[in-house]
C-alpha cells in the first residue's frame, strides 16, 4: 500500500478537497464519484460523505491501495 502524509495548516480539510489536494484525483467530480462509489475508507470504515471533515490524525484509503494521513 503507498502510504502519503498530507500536511494540513488549517482545523480540518473536507474528504474531497483531501483526495484532490493530494493529487488522488483529478477533478472534484472525480473524487465525488468515487466516494460515492464507496471505494473510500476513512478510519477503517467505508465514507460516502464528500463534506466528511477530515483532522489531523485521520487517515483516508482510497481502493485499498493509497493511504492519505492527515497531518
């Protein structure tokens, strides 16, 4: 699994702006897909919500192959 640390300045960053910021996807729409798609995982659980506020700590799995920990 590619395990990336995304460094945030800021109390949270919402899921989508994650995936898009961490060069995951490259639209909104894509990243609005595919977590509707449920191919999402945050925390170990699957998240269908793009607006999920995502803090330091957390960490977002995108089809179990890319890992996105907030710092």
């Amino acid at each position: 699994m590619q395990r990336e640390e995304i460094q945030i300045h800021t109390e949270f960053i919402k899921l989508q702006d994650l995936l898009k910021f961490a060069g995951a996807v490259e639209t909104g729409g894509d990243a609005k897909l595919i977590i509707q798609e449920g191919r999402v995982s945050v925390n170990g659980e699957i998240c269908t919500m793009r607006g999920k506020k995502m803090r330091p700590g957390d960490c977002a799995v995108i089809d179990g192959e890319t890992e996105l920990v907030v710092q």
